[in-house]
C-alpha cells in the first residue's frame, strides 16, 4: 500500500526507522507546514517532499496517510484526509474533543475507509503472550490489571538538546502543556481494552505535582503530570492505571487471575520479558532452593515484575529503535494496511481509537468531569 507522511518530528523518524519491516507499505512523500522540520526529514531520510497538504493528497497514488502531526492537529488533518477519500493512521490521540475523534469515525465509515491509531504496543509480542495467556485460561479469570505508565521526572534532565535521528528536536515544552497523561495512558490502554473489551466505568484522579518544568511556562499552561485511573470492563475485570513524570520509571503490568498472576516488565519494550507465578507470587524451581532464594529476595520489593517464570515470546526480527521505546511504530499502518488489503474491517479500528482517545482524555483532565465517569463511546471486542 501507498502511504504518505504528514508531519516529520520527533516521533516520524521512528515510524521511517521501522518502515523497513514492512515492505508492503510504500513512501510515496511527505508534508510538513514547518519547511525547516520537512527540509531536514527528507534530507535524512532521501523522501519527496510535498509542497501542501493539499498537493499531497491530490496525489492519487496515496491510499492512506500516516497522520504524525501534533495532537491539536489530528482532527484538521485526519478529517481534510478522509474527505479527500484516503484512509488515516492517527498518532494518539486521535484528536482532542471525543466529539472530534467520534466525527472522524463517523466520516470514514460514511466514505467507505478506515481510520486507526496509534499506539500500536498491543501488536507486539509481549503484549502477544499476555493476550494468549488470558484466552488459554493460563491464569484463571483474570479480575485485576495494574498498570504503569510512570516515565520519571524527565523535565529536570537535560531534554533540551535531545534530538531524533534526523535531528529534530524533542518537543519538551509542548509535551508538558499536552500531558503525560494524553501521551502515554494509550499504551496500556490498547492492551487493556484489546484484553478486556471496552470500559464501562471510570473513576480517575489528575494533579499538576510540579509547576516548574524548567521551560519558561506558567503553571496555567501546565497539563496535569500526575493521574491514577481506575478502569471497570464490559468484561468484569477491573483495571488501575497510573501515568506520572515523577516516579521512578515503571512501565510494568501486573495481570492477578483466579490461578496466577502475569507480569510484564516494559510496556514500551515488544520483546520485554514477561513472567508468571502463583497466586501468591511465588514459582517453582528446580532446585527447590532456588525458587526458595527468590522468593525470599523479591519479597517486599517494589520491582517483583522481574522475578517470575519466563513465558516464551513468539520470535521476530524486526528492527526497532535503539531508545527506551523499543517499538515496531510502522507495524501499526502496516497492520491497518493489511486489513484494507482483504477487504476486512480493521479489527481495532476507529471505534477502538475514539474509545482509548476518550478514556485518555477523562484521565488526563479529571478534575474537569463528574465521577464516576461513564464513556460515550464503545466497540465491539475482537473474537
């Protein structure tokens, strides 16, 4: 399939690094509305560039534009997309009012396309074996999820003169005024809603904990930095997911079933390691000593996610970034690209996007809703 960038920061250079992995996707060129942003991608990468966006999707080789704009401009982009009959790959979230993203899901499916979105971590093979284990009945009925989205306090390290391959910078500032929360809680909300079936109630708590980002903004353009949200399933599960940029880093899930308890230690890792253990958090081990040695040391540390029974993930040779988000990006559209290919409706598609972009959003602004909350949107879980 012929696909086309819009935008080309920080974030795009991933998707490129990883487009190599999926050779049925086809760079046909890409737009930025910064001509130094666009310049510097397609000078690093050897891509055409576009002069519009406007003569970009009036190129009629593109099939579906890959949307890596910033958030407050998904809706604009993704929407001028689908109008002109192209199907969209949003990264998250898939706009900034619900109303918007369930506009765009509405849209597509009025013109006959598919709109998906990012993040696309529920594709990977950690995400893979905790799925499997779930539907096998390996932990019994799992009626608890904990999840972690904490990435440290990264404004008070020198993120200033980060840069992406191509040499873009990080948007530091901009990601502090969007939010932690709005960038990060879709990680293990994909998985948890792909595990689970959609969220039928939510009680959510956010604070801004730090003031002072070291960037210049004021308090008041500041988003929230801290956010626990408790999650109740179509399914019955319950689910706690907290998302910071103040905790140490700890991006683990913890699944607690009738019959064992799941853990993986990376979320933002495809191949992160993923252990099993008893009710009661312990394993057994040959020799008996041993798992007794374990046991004793892992007991009352916070970090017990490291211990456990190695569950076996499928193998993989793609390529992925060398950073701390050790991710297949393109494997996202790649995977969209694939059920537009056979005629089939994406099977976390748009409906799926908006339900993650509300939950998301309810998250990162809970002091601006009645809770507990329950989400306008929902879809139907996959088989």
């Amino acid at each position: 399939m012929k696909i086309a960038i819009v935008g080309c920061g920080f974030v795009a250079d991933y998707y490129m690094l990883t487009l190599a992995n999926h050779p049925a996707l086809e760079l046909v060129g890409v737009f930025d509305r910064d001509p130094v942003a666009l310049a510097r991608f397609c000078r690093h990468f050897g891509a055409h560039a576009f002069a519009s966006l406007e003569a970009l999707l009036a190129e009629p080789s593109v099939e579906m534009v890959l949307n890596l704009t910033d958030p407050e401009s998904h809706y604009p982009v993704s929407k001028a997309a689908l109008e002109a009959g192209r199907h969209v790959y949003s990264e998250k979230p898939l706009a900034m009012r619900v109303e918007d993203a369930c506009e765009l899901v509405a849209l597509a499916e009025a013109r006959g396309l598919e709109i998906a979105g990012a993040p696309c971590s529920y594709l990977g093979e950690a995400a893979a074996a905790a799925g499997a284990a779930i539907r096998q009945g390996t932990l019994g009925e799992v009626r608890l999820a904990y999840a972690e989205m904490e990435d440290s306090m990264v404004f008070r390290k020198d993120h200033a003169a980060w840069r992406s391959p191509s040499g873009a910078p990080w948007p530091g500032a901009h990601e502090f005024a969007i939010g932690a929360t709005l960038e990060h809680a879709g990680y293990y909300l994909t998985w948890l809603c792909a595990f689970f079936g959609p969220a039928v109630s939510m009680t959510a708590f956010a604070a801004r904990c730090f003031d002072d980002k070291g960037t210049g903004q004021r308090p008041d353009e500041l988003a929230n930095d801290f956010s626990v949200a408790c999650l109740t399933f179509r399914s019955g599960a319950v689910a706690r997911l907290t998302c910071g940029l103040a905790a140490p880093v700890d991006r683990s899930l913890h699944l607690v079933g009738t019959k064992g308890i799941l853990s993986v230690s990376d979320g933002w890792d495809y191949r992160s390691p993923v252990y099993r253990r008893d009710v009661l958090g312990g394993w057994p081990s040959r020799p008996a000593i041993l798992g007794k040695l374990l046991a004793r040391l892992s007991a009352r540390r916070p970090l017990r996610h490291w211990f456990g029974r190695r569950v076996e993930l499928a193998p993989s040779t793609a390529r992925v970034p060398a950073t701390s988000s050790r991710m297949d990006f393109a494997r996202g559209p790649a995977d969209l690209a694939r059920s537009i290919a056979a005629g089939r409706p994406h099977p976390f598609g748009g409906a799926f996007a908006a339900h993650v972009t509300e939950l998301a959003l309810v998250a990162q602004n809970a002091d601006r809703y009645p809770m507990p909350y329950r989400p306008t949107t929902s879809f139907e879980p996959v088989a």
